[in-house]
C-alpha cells in the first residue's frame, strides 16, 4: 500500500521557517534606493504593518510602487498628538487623506518607498507602532469606543491592553529595521534560530483578530472575529465575559469550501483569566490551523470542522480553566451614535460621520484639517476611532463644546444631520485603484449607489427606512458585507455579487440573492424587491429581517 504524499505547505510557510524574526532583506532594500520588495519580503513586510501596492487607475502609464501602511492603535484610541502626527504623516508622505479602518486602525496609502522609514519611524515615536497590524499574528485588538453608562468600560479596555501585550509578537527585526535603520545579521545563531514564545518559528497559518464588546451595542460585530469577549456587566461592574471564537468573514468566489462564518459562543470565565484564555485560543490556531492551503487557514475552519465541543475542550485544557455556561446578554444594534452624549463621568462625546472612513479636505468638507485643529486647541479630548469607520471626540468638557462646535461648522463639518439613514450606516472598504485583490469599485462607487437606493426608498415612501448597507471589491470580506442588509460584493468591473439579510444586531449572516448585477442595473434589480417591502411587511419589520423572513426563503 502506497502512503499518500504529506500535503506541501504553502510558500508563506516556508519562508517564515527559513527565517523566523521576520526581517527578510527590507533594511537593506530600504537602503538601496530602489521602489519595490521582493516577493518573499512583501510577505514580511505585512508583519510590519505594510503592504506594497500601485496605482491602478495609472499602470498604463508604467507602473509605479507605493505602500499601505497601517497602524496598529489598540481599541481605536489616540491621543490629540498622536492625531497631530499622523496628519503630518498623511500630508508628507501620503496622499493626504486618513482612511480610518474597519479594525478602529488608520491607514496611509500613496506612500513611496523614501517615504516609508521615516514615516513608520515618527509611528513609534508618537508611541503607537504598525507591528502586527497585518501578517500571520494577532492583530489591532479592537474594543467598543462609545463611552458607556457603566464603569466597567474603563475594566474592558484594561484587559483589552492586558491582551494586547500578551499576544504580541517578539521579533527584534522591527525594531531594528524601523527605529535603529539596521540589518539584522541572519547569520547570528540569536537570529537564525529565533522562535517566538508564544507564536513558534512560524507563526500563525493565517491573520487573527480579537474583539472586545459590550451589550446590548455591538458595534464592534463581534462575531466575525476570530476571539470575541463579550463583557458582562451586572450592577455596574465588569464581572467576566462570554467566549466567542471562529468568526470570519473572507471568502473566494467560485469555491464553496470558503464561507464566511459567525463566531460560537463557548462559555463564561472571569476576567482575570482573560491573558490565558486568549494565548489558548490563538496557539489552537496556531497548532490546527490549515498551513497547506492559506484560503482555509483561518480558525473559523478549525471551529467548525472540529466542533463546539473539541474547541471548548481545547480552551479549557489549554487555559487551565473551567468555562461556565454562557451568561444572558442581547445585542440591539452595531450602529454608531452620532452627534453629542454625555458620558458617566460628566463629560462628553462627539460621533462624527466619516464618509467610507476617509478623512480628506474637499472644497465644500474640510474634515482633515477640522480634526487638526481640534487636536491642536484642545489637548485633554481623545480621539477615538470606530470599527463603523466613524470618529469619536470624547472627554470634552461642558465648556469646550461650543468652541468646538464653532470650529467644525467653520470648516464646513456639521455636528447634526451629518449623514442620511442610509449614508449613516454604509461601509465600504477602500478597493479600486489601490488594492490588488480587488475586482470591482468600492470606496468611490459606494456614496452615489446609496444616492440611488435613497431615491428608490423616497418614491416608495420608504424614506425614513434605516437600511444597513455594505460594499465590498473582492469577496474578502474587510467591510464585513456578509452582515449587512444589503451588500454588494465586487466580482468584477462594474459587476456584483449582491447579498440580503443581515440584521440591526449582528447576529445573523446575509445570503447570496444574485451572484451577478451590473451596477447600472441597480434599480431594476431593487426596486420590486422594496415595493415587496413596503406592502408587505409586518409592523417595524426592518428589510434585512424581511428579507430573511420572506425573499430568502422564496429561494429555497
């Protein structure tokens, strides 16, 4: 009898093996004055929170390189002169605009490679950093940003940064290529045969993504990521928190093998064992992640091959612990809360609408330099960012806030009726012309169909209609579309695969309605499918419920 062959792993794999501390040859690129990496250091330098990308929209000029940088800033928040850095940072070195990430990140893009040591450089000097923002590791733990109506907000964020720190990896080549500007010797016996503590020599077969949140807002949509801790709150105090593991939402067109999938809850713990609980569920990861094929290699697939059952075994054997049943709590909505609150502490916030996440300067919005301005008068507020795309003002006071509403209206940002309904509570991820996985517009498609979707819903007399809607390029999934009412995934130009039936609480996947729809096509496509609506639904029914309900089912 002839043994089957042992499944070849993927490149990534090899070339992580082969050297360990991730620094590849990108000190001495960065030294030589030519525009690109390698392909092998285009893998490591996604562990360094960079992604070499062009131009699209100009490779038939020639093409011409130019990075993404992405920042990682635990739980969204930043303080006003780190803001101030990193619009300095977009206006020398960038394009000039801050795309705010749907992982409460900031991205730069347009970066040239000049620019890129000094820009990551000034990162770290304003004591945030991109390591592990991108790559085969944990990456931005995000954290619900609203100021809550508890005390226990302050407890979350205190363990979100207890994990942050814990899953962090522990490569000296970052700090040796970013801060000091010097090649690691990959000969030294240090290096050659490094092993991270918690990672291994290897890492992780593909990216994961922690999540913190607290009901009833899930803002965060907590179950697309890979570890999810959902606070419990009773009498006011931060008692422990629901597990949630197994979330994702990347998909491949064409191979039904790949899907996207919400998070198991598995159990209750304390917070206290929250640092073992996470390095359990990061190394199971780790250990039966798919390292043969990288478009099954995240743990959602472990999850749900494996069962329930074996995982949860798994986390406790591993934590040391004893998961509780799963305490009682209920999402109502993953919306943002525009305009002014008040917080419990006495103070305020400010939620302001950022179209697509992009902060730019136009002729008639001024955002970019708005935000500056308030950052550079007004240095005890924080800046925070949402997983919505959105922006935070919090800590201001009572008597700061009409100055700042002066400030913003002078530079055209508007403090009420920022946004429509619909604009309100659409994402887009950034797509065309930078990405190179994307197959169709996103980002610059996105504010003129919801234009169109806002004017079906006004000739019907469903102009007050709340309507959750999403966009994607490719099937990837970073606007998380498989969760919204309405989404349009890019298949390729101009055409789209379009997806009903999520819901206000993000609890439930959308699915797929039509695999191809012209984007010209839009309002032959919707229009009966929102009369339906209009005439048939039951009181309050919202359309992504109405969708579930009836349209969805029609399919069966």
């Amino acid at each position: 009898m002839i043994e089957s062959a042992t499944p070849k792993l993927t490149h990534n794999e090899v070339i992580k093996d082969a050297i360990p501390t991730l620094a590849g040859n990108i000190a001495a690129t960065l030294a030589s004055g030519t525009d690109q990496f390698s392909a092998d250091d285009q893998q490591f330098t996604k562990f360094h929170g960079i992604y070499q990308q062009d131009d699209r929209d100009l490779r038939k000029t020639g093409k011409k390189y130019i990075m993404m940088i992405r920042g990682r800033i635990p739980g969204g928040i930043m303080t006003p002169a780190q803001w101030i850095t990193f619009d300095d940072l977009a206006a020398t070195y960038g394009n000039n605009t801050l795309r705010i990430t749907t992982r409460q990140s900031i991205q730069f893009h347009g970066v040239v490679m000049s620019g890129l040591g000094p820009l990551v450089k000034k990162i770290n000097e304003c004591l945030l950093s991109t390591l592990a923002a991108c790559g085969d590791v944990n990456r931005n733990i995000t954290a619900s940003p609203t100021p809550s109506q508890t005390t226990a907000r302050a407890q979350m964020l205190e363990d979100c940064h207890r994990v942050v720190a814990a899953l962090a990896p522990k490569t000296k080549a970052y700090h040796a290529i970013w801060i000091d500007g010097v090649q690691l010797n990959l000969a030294d016996p240090e290096n050659k045969d490094f092993v991270d503590p918690l990672y291994g020599k290897t890492y992780l077969p593909r990216k994961f993504k922690t999540c913190f949140v607290m009901p009833p807002v899930n803002d965060m949509d907590i179950f697309t990521n890979d570890l999810g801790f959902i606070a419990i709150v009773e009498n006011g105090q931060l008692v422990g928190y629901n597990l949630a593991v197994g979330g994702g939402m990347g998909r491949t067109h064409g191979q039904v093998t790949t899907y996207p999938r919400l998070a198991d809850v598995l159990g209750f713990f304390k917070p206290e064992r929250i640092v073992e609980v996470a390095k359990a569920m990061l190394t199971i990861h780790r250990d039966f992640g798919d390292r043969t094929d990288r478009k099954h290699a995240r743990l959602k697939y472990v999850v749900a091959e494996k069962g329930v059952d074996w995982t949860r075994a798994q986390v406790e054997q591993r934590a040391g612990i004893k998961l509780e049943p799963a305490r009682d709590y209920k999402f109502t909505t993953t919306s943002d809360a525009y305009g002014w609150h008040k917080a419990l502490d006495g103070t305020h916030f400010l939620t302001l609408f950022v179209e697509c996440g992009r902060i730019k300067d136009t002729d008639k919005l001024r955002q970019k330099t708005a935000l500056r301005r308030v950052a550079e008068k007004f240095g005890n507020i924080e800046f925070r960012l949402s997983a919505n795309q959105n922006i935070i003002l919090a800590n201001v006071a009572e008597a700061d806030k009409a100055a700042i509403n002066a400030l913003l209206a002078e530079h055209g940002v508007r403090t009420e009726n920022q946004a429509s309904l619909l604009h309100g509570n659409s994402m887009a991820c950034p797509a065309l012309p930078t990405c190179g996985l994307a197959l169709a517009e996103s980002e610059r498609m996105l504010p003129g169909l919801v234009d169109r979707i806002e004017k079906l819903c006004g000739d019907l007399g469903l102009g007050s209609e709340e309507i959750i809607i999403r966009s994607t390029g490719c099937p990837n999934g970073c606007a998380r579309p498989y969760m919204a009412e309405i989404a349009f995934v890019g298949k390729a130009p101009g055409r789209y695969q379009l997806w009903l039936g999520g819901n206000a609480s993000g609890t439930r996947l959308n699915k797929l309605f039509k695999d191809v729809l012209k984007e010209a096509e839009l309002e032959t496509e919707l229009r009966p499918l929102l009369a339906r609506f209009a005439n048939e639904r039951t009181a309050n029914e919202r359309f992504g419920d109405w969708c579930d309900r009836v349209v969805l089912k029609e399919q069966l």
